[in-house]
C-alpha cells in the first residue's frame, strides 16, 4: 500500500467507523457464530502473494464482523463497559500512526512528560494524594501485579529479586472472597503460592468482613507465618461492593502491611465529589489502580496506577544495561522501570484527548447520567413482583433474578440461568451473571458512552417480554418442579 492508497482506504475506514457507530443499535449485541464457525472460513495458510486490499476489507465485512461481539453497543449490559469515545479513537489512531516505543524519556520526551502530566491530572481528578505518582500500565491485571511484586521486594529488601526461592519468609496476602481473579493470579506469578493467598468472608453487603481479616492476620502472625499484603477491592466485579478503605487501612498499618486498592471499574466514580467519601482514609493506601479504559471512555488497554513510595517501585523493576543508559535518566521518567515491560505504547495520547475533550464537567455528567439510569433499572426490578434485587446497587450495577415463591433455590437457579441465555438470544441485549450467596444472579451494567434513556426502556421491555415467557411456561410445567 503506497501513501496515496492509504489516503483512500483511512478516509473510507473513517466514514465506515462512523456509520458502524451511528448504526451499531442495528446489530445483534452477542455474536450468532459458533465455534469453528469463522476458523472454518479463514485459510489454512499466509497467502503466497499480496492480496487486494479491497479483497481484504471485503473479507473483514463478511467474516469477522459477524464473528463480533458488539462492546460498544449501548445494549451491551454484560461484565463491566469497556467504553471507547471518538477522542479516545482518534488518540488512538494517532499513536499507531507515530508508533513510538516509550520505554526512556528520551525514546519519546512528549510521551514521557505527558504521561507524567495526564498521570497528576487523573490523580488529582479522582481525590487521591498528591504524594501518589501514577504511570499507565496495560491493565489492572498487571498493575496489581506490579504491587505485589513491589510489595514482595520492599519487605524482603529485595532479597527475592536477588537470591530468588531461597528468601522464603512465608509471605501471606489477604483479600475478600469476591476479590477479582486477578488478584490470586498475582499472587501466583509473584511466587507467593496460592495456598498463601487467603480469602477473607464478606460482610452482608459482599464487602470485606475487617474483624475477620483483622482475626486472620492475627492467627498467621501466631503461626510464624508473615503478612505481606492486603488487597481491598473498591467495587468487586460481581456487585460493586466497596471494602472499606479506612478499617482495612488500619488493619494494614496496624501490623505493617502492604495496602493495595483495586478500583480497577468504580474508580472512575471518584471524580464525582458525591462518592469521595468511598476512599476515606486513601493515606494509609500504598498503590492503587482504576481502568480509563473501563468506565473513563478511554479506549481499551489504559490502566492508571499510583504508587506512593516510586522508589520501592523503580527500585524492584529497574535494570540498567549499557544500551539503554540515556544523558537524562537522572532528571526524567524512564517508565520501563515503572513495570513489567520494556516496550510500552503510547497510551497518554488518547487519555489526554479525552481529559480535555470532555472536561471534568462533561466525565461528571455521564458518569451521572449512568448511575441515574442503573437507578430507573433498580427502580423497575423493586416494582416487579417477579424480580429481586440480589445486592445493594452501589454504583450503575443491578444484581437481580427472577422469584417465585413455590420454587427452591436450585430451580431458581436453573430458571434464572435460562432467562440469562433466552434474554441473550434475543441478540437485542446483553448481559452475564454471576453467583451472589449461592443464587444465580443476573448483572445489568449501564456505562456505554453513548447509551440513552430510549436504550434502558426498551431493554426493559426486552427483559419484561422474556420473564413473561419463562413465567408462562414455568406455570404450565409447574408439576416438574
Ligand atoms: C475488570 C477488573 C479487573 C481486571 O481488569 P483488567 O484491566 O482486565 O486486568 C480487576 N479488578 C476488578 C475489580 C475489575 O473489575
């Protein structure tokens, strides 16, 4: 492709990006295809010789795009958003386009001192400390990661970097049963074992029961054994329950140990004043992380992470061979010794444009706008007899199911689970479940950046028409259960 094809072919990609949005309410939410369906239409092989590239655009309208999963889509309910906006995808063009690697200031120095500056921005935006230095890593999978690795050295004066299994102190981590998966998986790659990892029983309200951590620390320190970290969850995936940041705290500086918070989803929440009171007691906190890229429009991979000791950060990662000594790194930010990669992209861009595209006012009022209507759904569910509210709605999550007083809990999971799937394939809507207490639990999440009222009203209609359905046919089957 020469640079006047490129031309042609960016403007035609532009307009059909825009039509796919302008349109995207027209496509089934969740992929028909089944497996082996789209692996079954691709070559076995390379091609041999370049193809046409309209050949190829051809082949991504018909073969892919029926094989996707439409994230954007305002009905799409499921997980948690991982919302994108125009900016964001214009940041993002504009990043491939200059490609650069910004692992040293000097690969990059915009890269570098602007990430420092969307950084100190975002932190001050969401209520954190100005003592708390953030970089951008590629997810909160990793930034997590990043913590306990940070934890792991600090504690062992970075003993395990050196001599590796032979420092063996016994090291324990801490977290609530609904912690996200990602936090034993940390602990796993971190060699702390997953035996180590222990998980701590949850309040009513599905955060973190304190007197129970408080009991576990004190029965490990009993045992010989040495707490190493605590993990808080500020909204855990399955409801959005809120740890409490101030108790764990003190638990944290009662005995010493490391204090990680994964906001990973309901930090972006923080930018609005009403729900600062969630991260009371933040200076007791070493390291934290929320995802742009999940509820900030910022498409996906950017994870912002804040770390209040940087040096006990760049001091577990940093490494320095001959070939990446630069004149400055004495005065700058040289970000691969603020993780895991040497290679990093160029996420600040794309942050940037949306930091200052939509202002704070404009973040405030979506973000408000989403909470609103996760209200209306919560309103809707308490006014239907058929429906429960399985958790207390925190943030834009609705936990819910479908109820019926001669059912038990087993035939109201196995019901539950087929509204789930007829809702799903209807292809109008999206959404995924999860266990709460032993009942299966259907999530309805409203954070799609250009979602309406007009989307939540038919979507209810959607889940009206199916539990009327199910109810139907439960009332006719009703001897089998
Ligand atoms: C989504 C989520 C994660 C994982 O985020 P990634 O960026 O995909 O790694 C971790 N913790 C919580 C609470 C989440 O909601």
């Amino acid at each position: 492709m020469d640079v006047n094809e490129f031309r042609k072919y960016g403007h035609q990609l532009i307009d059909w990006i825009a039509d796919y949005y302008d349109n995207i309410g027209d496509y089934d939410v969740l992929s028909k295809k089944l497996p082996g369906d789209i692996l079954n239409s691709l070559p076995k092989s390379a091609p041999e010789k370049g193809e046409n590239f309209d050949e190829i655009l051809n082949d991504f309208y018909k073969i892919i795009m029926p094989g996707i999963t439409h994230w954007q889509h305002p009905k799409f309910f499921a997980y948690f958003p991982s919302n994108t906006s125009f900016e964001s995808l214009l940041g993002e063009f504009l990043t491939s386009a200059l490609g650069p690697i910004a692992f040293s200031w000097q690969t990059s120095p915009a890269a570098a001192e602007l990430e420092e500056t969307v950084m100190n921005w975002l932190r001050d935006l969401i209520g954190l400390p100005s003592n708390f230095q953030g970089v951008i890593q590629d997810t909160a999978s990793t930034s997590t990661l990043v913590s306990l690795l940070t934890a792991r050295e600090k504690y062992s004066n970075y003993a395990i970097n050196k001599i590796g299994s032979a420092y063996s102190p016994n090291y324990r981590v801490y977290a609530s049963e609904e912690a996200h998966s990602s936090v034993e998986k940390a602990v796993k790659i971190a060699g702390i074992g997953a035996d180590n990892f222990i998980k701590i029983s949850t309040n009513d309200d599905y955060s973190i029961n304190t007197s129970e951590l408080n009991y576990a620390i004190r029965k490990d320190l009993m045992q010989g054994k040495t707490p190493l970290a605590i993990v808080a969850a500020l909204g855990t995936t399955s409801s959005t329950a809120m740890d409490n940041i101030e108790e764990v705290g003190n638990i944290a500086a009662k005995y010493g140990v490391w204090f990680h918070v994964d906001a990973a989803y309901a930090g972006s929440a923080l930018i609005l004043p009403e729900y600062r009171h969630l991260i009371k007691g933040i200076e007791k906190v070493d390291t934290f992380v929320m995802n742009p890229h999940k509820w900030l429009f910022t498409n996906f991979d950017a994870s912002a992470y804040f770390a209040k000791d940087k040096n006990a950060l760049i001091r577990t990662f940093t490494l320095l061979p001959e070939y990446l000594k630069t004149n400055h790194d004495d005065k700058v930010n040289n970000y691969r010794d603020w993780g895991i990669q040497l290679g990093r992209r160029f996420r600040a861009l794309k942050l940037w444009f949306v930091l200052r595209s939509y202002g704070l006012e404009g973040l405030q009022d979506k973000i408000r706008f989403h909470i609103k209507l996760a209200e209306k759904f919560e309103n809707f569910i308490n006014d239907d007899i058929d429906f429960e509210i399985n958790a207390p709605r925190t943030l834009n999550l609705v936990c819910f199911r479908f109820i019926s007083d001669s059912l038990s809990n087993n035939e109201l999971n196995q019901l539950n689970e087929q509204l789930l799937n007829n809702i799903n394939s209807t292809g109008k809507i999206y959404l995924t479940h999860t266990k709460l207490n032993g009942k299966y639990t259907l999530r309805f999440v409203i954070g799609k950046t250009y979602v309406t009222e007009q989307d939540l009203h038919e979507s209810i209609q959607t889940i009206l028409e199916q539990k009327e359905l199910l109810k139907a046919k439960v009332t006719i089957n009703s001897e089998t259960f």
